[in-house]
C-alpha cells in the first residue's frame, strides 16, 4: 500500500494524504500501529539506557546519525515496545529524518500531527511521550550544529 523510500520510512507527505483520506479515529489508529509494522527493527545492542527516550511511559529508543558537515544532515531510527507508540515513532522519524539540523528546529511537528488529526486522542501519557521524543531530536540538532 505504502511506497517506502530509500530509508524504510514511509515519505511524510504519503503518511499526511492518507490520515485525510481516513475519517474515523480507530482507522487512523490501526494506520498508526501499521506504519509501526513497517519500522525497521532495531538491534538488540542499539536498546540501551543511552539511546531510551526518558519522559516516555513505553520503552522508547531513538538513535541519531549525523554527517560530518557544520549542518548535518540528520537521520533517526526509532522503536518502541507498544504497537501505537511504535507507530508515532515511525511517523516522527518521517518528519525529522534526512533534515539539517538547522532545518529541524523550525519544524512544529505537533502542529504536523495536529493536522493529521492525531494529537487530540492521544491519552495523556502518549502526548507527553511524543514532546519527549520530539524534544529529544530537536536537542540533539541543535547540539550537533556547530
């Protein structure tokens, strides 16, 4: 169904004209869990203390490659231990992934989800797991752009 691009990730404008095209909540929920299916899995020795995403109620991992240039470009692999949040992690490391560093500090990816109607039926827990997530890879761009 979906077209993968070179990186395993499902392109952030596919992901954005198929949540509008699903009008039901529990439609775009199983689409979330089903971009989650497609994430590639991470290893085993990427699944540490290191690489955990704190503020996260599900075991999240995150794990930040960069070039060598003053404005890196950015690449992120993600996973997680729970279906949905596996798949939010799919859909950030769409948003964020194969950016500038410069670039991803500009980028508002909780207006993102709000547009994909999203944000507004996530519980609580999850809406704070997806800033830390968000956060975590906004930290790490501005820290590698020297």
């Amino acid at each position: 169904m979906d077209q993968m691009n070179t990186t395993g990730l499902t392109p952030l404008s596919e992901i954005i004209d198929n949540c509008a095209f699903l009008d039901d909540w529990q439609d775009r929920m199983s689409y979330v869990i089903e971009l989650g299916r497609k994430l590639p899995v991470m290893p085993e020795e990427d699944r540490t203390a290191e690489n955990k995403v704190q503020g996260c109620a599900s075991q999240v991992w995150l794990v930040t490659q960069a070039d060598a240039a003053d404005d890196p470009v950015m690449s992120f692999r993600g996973e997680s231990d729970a279906h949905i949040v596996r798949g939010l992690v799919a859909i950030v490391l769409s948003i964020f992934s194969g950016k500038r560093a410069s670039d991803i500090a500009g980028i508002d990816a909780l207006d993102l989800f709000g547009r994909m109607g999203l944000i507004e039926y996530l519980t609580a827990q999850r809406a704070n797991g997806l800033r830390s997530m968000i956060k975590r890879i906004k930290d790490e761009a501005a820290r590698r752009q020297a």
